[in-house]
C-alpha cells in the first residue's frame, strides 16, 4: 500500500507497541480465515459471565433516571465513594475518608494509565513487575519514565527480591507497582510479604501502587488480603480496585483508587483536566454491587465457575503430559512450556496446529520467556475440546 501521508506519530508511541498482541490476532485471522475448524481463543482476560441480574437491574432503572445525565465528576459521586469506603472496610478492615482518600476510575486501567503522568519526570524510575500487565509499562513510557523491571520468578514464589535492587535504582526510584493476585502470573501474595513491601519503601522513600483488580477472584475459600490492611502502607501507598473482575462489569468501566491522599491528589488533578468521571448510571450499578456484596457476600458471583475450569482444564492438560500448578486466584494459568521452545514459537504452533490461542510470556515482559498464559474464559466443554486438541496436535511429544 502506498500513501502520501508522510506526517509522523510521537516518538513516545513506540513504547506503547504490543507487538506480540497484535501479531497474535493477526494469526489468528488467518487461521480462522482457511475456515477449517473454529479458534479457540484463551488469549483474552475479560470476564465471560454476565454481571448478577440484581446489577443488570439496578443499571437499568438508573438508565432510566433523567438526573443521572449531568456531567459526572472525575472524583466519582460522594455515594459511590461512600460506598467504597464502606465496602472497604467491610472485606478488608481498611478505614478510608470518602472526601479525600477514594478517586473514582474509568476502569483501573485509566488510572494505572495516568498515574505516572502526576509523579513521574524524564530520568525518574518506576519499579515494573516483570513479567506485568501491560500497561505498567506502557503508563512510565507515556510519562518519559523509566522502567526498571523487578523479576517475578517461580524459584522466589513470584515475589520481587528486593536485595537485588541496585542502590543507584532504589536513590532515583520513585514509584513500584505491584499486583496480587497477579496477572499475567496467577500467584498470591505470601504473608510478610507486604511488610517487607512497606520497610523497603519507607527507607528507600518509594510510592506503592499495588493493582489489586483481582482481590475477589479467588478460589477454594482464599480471601486476597488489601495492602492497604498492612500497617503503615497508607503512608506510602496506594490502591487501585475494580468493579471489571469482581463483579462481571468489565464493560462497565468502572474501578476506583484508594489510600494516600498525596498520593492520589496529582492524579485527581489531571483527571479532572482531561475527563468529567463516570456515567451516573453506572456509579449507581456499582453501588448496588457493593451493597448487595455486603449484604449477602459472594452471591453477586459465580467464581465456581471458573474454579471448575482450572480443574479440567489443568487435570486435563496433566493427563496427557503437560503438567501446571492450580492458582487459588485470578482467571488464568501461567503455565510452563515443554522445553525445546519459546514461548512464541510454542503459541504460534498451538495456533496452527490445535486452532487454540493463548498468550506468549514475553508479551508481559522478559522474565516471562518459557511461558504461556492461559485464559479460563470459555465453558468447560470448550476447554475438554481444547485438551482433545493439544493431544491430537501432538505438540507436547515433538
Ligand atoms: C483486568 C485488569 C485490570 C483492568 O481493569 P479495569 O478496571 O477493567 O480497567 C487491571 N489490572 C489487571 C492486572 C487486570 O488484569
């Protein structure tokens, strides 16, 4: 294809590129383009349930209310904060100020996006879990940042070791973000863990953004701690929690920030210059989940559901050789690759051959070669259908 335009994007662009996302989807049409069998798509994180009806309701009736059509606020309705403050301290024993310690987010992604852009100068350091979720990345490349990857690796539970920080790194650090129950990885966080989090920070002066989108998906009666319960992490911490996972709303859009209000105060700011917040109707719905949580815990979920999936899927896949621990959280398995591949070689021939598609570890960040991640995001049938495949593919005996 030829053009004349000839007018260049901004530089800081190329930091956003996922190239591996976007080479995957381009196989993946072409697979489904020969239309010799259906792909089978567990590459994708978003949630396959339907929010509970009561949410649903609740949306629709709000929908209905002419004063819910105002401009929202960036900071979110003093109801939903309140709400949030409440639901916070019933699940976590967490106390927070409604007027200054909660920031509504269009999605946590919108805020795990802009935070870096009110701490983080050219030259500054922003402490990235490697392998993370893409837009820890992305956000300190948007800000002129730059990122110093804290390896997660399975010899060291999936937590970050901190004694091999570089002194040089910790002096010009300036914010860490951290995210358990984890994703891409599927661990949880240890006990001690989040104390040992807070000392680190504290002497080293270091913002904590701990991405916990996963806090309520969790399985076999794990309960994912807040970091904010840790004493001292509302010093130097903050928190970002999500309607997106917790109650099937990913669509909705609509998560929240909380913890230190210095912290959130620069991002308050520079989301009040470049959106007005979240549809009323949708603070309401997220107001009726919450309440309704705490009214009658678990009911708003279905996350049986996907603890069945794990079990088939990873029994299954175990049965005929290729063997993955079971995480007690989160939608995905992070599973080792026989050896002899990489990861995106060892992805791309799923694809061909099983008509299955799952995420390369390196997507996620270096430390994330020798993996796949595996989304449980499709019935179990479809899973048998895909453990049927992989044996039929024989890409695990080579
Ligand atoms: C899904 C996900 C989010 C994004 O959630 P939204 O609130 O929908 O923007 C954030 N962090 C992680 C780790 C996720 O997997």
């Amino acid at each position: 294809m030829t053009t004349s335009f000839t007018i260049q994007p901004s530089k800081r662009l190329a930091g956003l590129t996922s190239a591996i996302f976007t080479e995957m989807n381009r196989r993946k049409r072409e697979v489904e383009a020969r239309g010799e069998r259906e792909v089978i798509d567990l590459g994708i994180g978003s949630p396959d349930q339907p929010p509970s009806p009561l949410i649903m309701e609740a949306l629709s009736h709000a929908v209905r209310n002419p004063d819910n059509y105002g401009y929202p606020t960036s900071e979110g309705s003093l109801r939903f904060r309140e709400t949030v403050t409440r639901w916070y301290d019933h699940r976590f024993h967490v106390k927070l100020d409604p007027e200054h310690e909660i920031l509504s987010l269009m999605g946590s992604q919108d805020g795990l996006a802009h935070l870096a852009q009110g701490w983080i100068d050219p030259g500054d350091i922003v402490l990235v879990p490697d392998p993370g979720y893409p837009i820890y990345f992305a956000s300190v490349a948007l800000a002129g940042g730059e990122v110093y990857p804290l390896p997660l690796r399975e010899e060291n539970d999936f937590l970050p070791d901190f004694g091999q920080i570089p002194e040089e790194i910790r002096r010009r650090a300036k914010l860490m973000v951290l995210n358990y129950p984890n994703n891409p990885v599927a661990a949880t966080v240890k006990e001690g863990f989040f104390e040992e989090v807070v000392a680190f920070a504290r002497e080293n002066q270091i913002i904590v953004a701990h991405d916990q989108a996963y806090s309520e998906l969790a399985f076999n009666g794990y309960r994912p701690p807040s970091f904010l319960e840790t004493p001292g992490a509302k010093d130097i911490g903050v928190e970002f929690n999500s309607l997106s996972k917790s109650f099937n709303m990913a669509g909705c859009r609509v998560g929240y920030l909380v913890g230190n209000r210095e912290i959130i105060r620069p991002l308050a700011v520079i989301k009040s210059n470049i959106d007005y917040g979240i549809f009323l109707a949708v603070q309401e719905a997220a107001v009726a989940a919450m309440e309704h949580d705490m009214n009658h815990p678990g009911e708003n979920r279905n996350f049986e559901v996907y603890e069945q999936r794990r079990d088939v899927l990873i029994d299954g896949l175990s049965e005929i050789g290729w063997h993955m621990t079971k995480p007690k959280a989160t939608m995905f398995v992070w599973a080792k690759i026989p050896a002899g591949w990489t990861s995106e070689d060892f992805a791309f021939t799923l694809l061909e051959k099983a008509g299955v598609v799952v995420i390369p570890g390196n997507a996620f960040g270096k430390e994330g070669e020798g993996y796949v991640r595996i989304a449980l995001v499709k019935p179990v049938d479809v899973l048998k259908e895909v453990i049927r495949r992989i044996k039929e593919s024989r890409i695990l005996s080579p």
